[in-house]
C-alpha cells in the first residue's frame, strides 16, 4: 500500500495534500470551497486566479479514487450541486503524510482506540448535508476573514472535550470555546426546546462546573428568508427553557452567518484579546458628557453572586460619596447589547433579584442601563420573550447618550411598546416621547 501511495504522491502538489486533508477535517467540501481555501490564488505570483485550476485539481484526485463525488440538492432553489467526500484511499494518504496514529489512549474514557476515521465513518447522510456544507462555508468564511488569528476548529465528529453536549462544530480561541450551532430551519418549537433542555442540562453538570474555558454559542440562522421570524422564536425557546441558569462564562448569539462573522471580528476576537473598543466608547460618553465615574462591572460579581455587568458606573461629590439627584442616588450598572446577547435578556429577567442582592449587602437600591442599537432592536426582543414594562431597568442607544442630557437618553417602554423618557435625573416622572408598534 505504502508504495502504490508513494506514486501517487508523485503526481500531487503539497496544497493537493492539504485539499484532501481539508476534505478530511470538513467530512466533505464542494468545488468552491476548495477552491477557496487552496486554489484561489497562483503558487508562482500568489496572486488570484480563475477556479478552473480547482476544477482541473478535483479531476485529477477522482481519477485516483482519492476522492468521490456525491450530488446534494440545495434546499432554497432545489439546484443539484456536488460534494466531495474522501475514499478509503484518501483517509490511507492522508494517515501516510500526517502521521494518524493507528491507536490513541482515551483518557476520559479510559479505552484504546482508533487514532484516525475511516471514510465510511465521515459520511454523512444525504439529507444532513446541505447542513455540513453551509456549516463549513461559515467557518472557511471565518478563517479567510481572521488569518491573523490563532484558532482550531473541530467538526462535530472531533469535538472530544466534552462528553454532555455535542454542538454542530466547535472553535477554540484562547480562553473561550465557540460553540457553532447550525440552523437550517427544520428543527420545530420542540426540537428546539429539546436542544435547550441539552443544554440545560450539560450547564447543570459537574463536566461544566468545572470546565477550564467561557463558552459561546453561535447560533447560525440559515436555509430561510425569514431569519428575523426564525431567530424570535430560537429566541423564544432559549428564554423558556435555560435563561434562568445563564452565568457569566456561558453566552448565546442567534444571528445570520453574516451578522455573526461581523460579530466574530468587530467584537468577540478584540474582546479576548482584551481590546475593548465598545466600552471605551462607552466609558468616554459617560464620563466625559454626563459626569459619571465608570470602573469595570466585574467589582460588583460576588455581590450579584456570579452575574458580572460590563461597567459599574456613579456620580461622586468631594468627600467621594455617591451623588443624590432628585431623590435618585446617581449610581447604576451597564451593559451593551450589539447583537442581542442572551445573557442580557437573563440580567433584565433578573434584575429585582440582582438588586436585591445589591441592597441587601449596601441596604440601597442599584438600577441597570441596557444600551442598544436601536429602540426598535430592544423592543423587538423584549417583546419576544414578554418583558416590556420591566421595572427599574432603563434603555438607551449610543447616539441617545450622545445627544441628549442623561435623563431624556435613557427610557422605558409602556405596556402597549411606547415610548417614555425621563423630566429629571430622579427618573420617575416619565414623559411620553413616542409611539412605537410592537411588531407580531
């Protein structure tokens, strides 16, 4: 076998090993993602070329029966595409040239077993793959838009760490773990509240107790033009089934692919690396507009009892007390909420029990600011999960904090989703600014 591999190798390039290792790593891939992630661009000039080259390359490999060609139907416009999956002779090139080992330890589980997949073991059942393509498609995405970033992906046939949950696929950046959850829209309001009650479940056990890395789930809305309507209701299922349990080192996004990649480079990946270019901004609106002193959220978590805020935030007089405006002692904790992050939604849920913790440790009342993108965004998903109307919670948006003086820059909605903001900085008498539809 060792010899017939040999010539092969004689007639492939070191990126045709790559594509078929790549093939390897994604179970399978289509002409045009190998071709973005090993033949888009000329060895000699590195500059960008057509995809015939791909073309040419896939030839060659099923004409050594390295790889197999199987059609899928795409969901959307029922078009015929193919996917390439490696054959037996694949998975023996790719152990000769990586070095798979025949055998590797378990140590979790205490038992030898194989140290590579067979061909047979990465097939994937026809109806499944529409979803592993579109799967794949938003992780090469993601590498192609973060080459400068040490990362390692693992499809849901390699995710090892943990032996409670098993996501769609999984990157591991750092001190966090990215757990890819892939929508296709298939899955009923009780399929999804089952995978909720998963999860529920792995964030009750001992392995997640004490688990070494943060958590974040990216739930990716695809194979439907109506993702607004999807992500509600995916939505609507976390809220009812684990938002009661959320801590601060688990989080869940619902997005499209694209809104996610935006969220992956603008905000997550600064955020590990401990850029914060959202709380800068932040910090700078309130100290610099509204005279507040602003420190980290994370001083008060022992006091919330394991929720941690973004910021922490008060207005001060000479001998360093808190400042009394109106009755109000000027003094509150903030989070953002770009993208609609769950564990807000659970902090708003549980703001009178937060704040009872609060009180009961500095017998005052402390009152949160969630800052949103948009009054429409917050309204939308406040209605999503039946919480228009909380009490002592107050929405704002940066251009609010921006261009208006504090108490007309936070607001609440009423029960019908109108609009009020505030006559004075005691943020009781509330004046009516506008009426806003609560969308179905």
């Amino acid at each position: 076998m060792k010899n017939a591999i040999k010539d092969i190798l004689k007639s492939l390039s070191q990126r045709d090993v790559e594509a078929l290792r790549s093939i390897y790593m994604f179970r399978c891939l289509t002409q045009q993602q190998l071709y973005q992630l090993h033949y888009s661009k000329s060895l000699l000039t590195n500059e960008a070329i057509s995809n015939e080259t791909a073309i040419k390359k896939i030839s060659e490999l099923l004409s050594f029966h390295l790889i197999e060609e199987v059609e899928r139907i795409t969901k959307i416009f029922g078009e015929s595409e193919p996917v390439y999956f490696l054959t037996p002779l694949g998975i023996e090139v790719i152990r000769y040239c990586f070095d798979l080992p025949t055998n590797i330890y378990d140590a979790k589980k205490q038992v030898v077993k194989r140290g590579y997949y067979r061909a047979s073991e990465l097939k994937i059942y026809p109806k499944n793959i529409n979803h592993q393509v579109h799967q794949n498609q938003f992780v090469i995405d993601f590498m192609l838009q973060n080459e400068g970033v040490n990362w390692k992906y693992y499809d849901e046939k390699y995710v090892g760490q943990f032996t409670s949950i098993r996501p769609d696929g999984m990157i591991t950046m750092l001190d966090t773990d990215f757990f890819i959850e892939m929508d296709m829209a298939t899955e009923s309001k009780k399929q999804l509240f089952e995978k909720w009650e998963n999860y529920r479940n792995f964030l009750n056990s001992r392995e997640y107790a004490y688990k070494e890395r943060k958590i974040v789930v990216l739930f990716i809305c695809d194979g439907t033009a109506r993702t607004q309507e999807r992500a509600d209701l995916v939505r609507y299922t976390i809220y009812e089934r684990i938002i009661d349990i959320m801590d601060a080192d688990f989080e869940i996004y619902i997005g499209t692919k694209e809104e996610l990649l935006t969220l992956l480079h603008d905000k997550l990946i600064p955020s590990l690396k401990g850029e914060l270019p959202i709380y800068r901004s932040i910090q700078q609106i309130f100290t610099e507009k509204h005279s507040f002193d602003v420190a980290s959220g994370y001083i008060l978590k022992d006091t919330f009892e394991g929720t941690e805020h973004g910021l922490y935030i008060r207005k001060v007089k000479d001998n360093n007390h808190i400042l009394v405006e109106n009755k109000r002692v000027q003094e509150f904790v903030v989070d953002e909420y770009s993208y609609s992050p769950l564990s807000v939604i659970s902090k708003i849920a549980y703001s009178d029990k937060h704040n009872a913790f609060f009180k009961r440790k500095f017998n005052r009342d402390i009152c949160y600011i969630v800052i949103a993108e948009s009054e429409q965004q917050i309204q939308r998903d406040l209605k999503v999960v039946d919480l228009i109307g909380v009490k002592n919670v107050y929405f704002t948006t940066f251009e609010r904090l921006n261009s208006l003086p504090f108490h007309e820059a936070l607001f609440q909605f009423d029960f019908l989703g109108n609009i009020h903001h505030f006559a004075n900085s005691g943020l009781e008498e509330r004046i009516f600014e506008q009426t806003m539809k609560i969308e179905a």
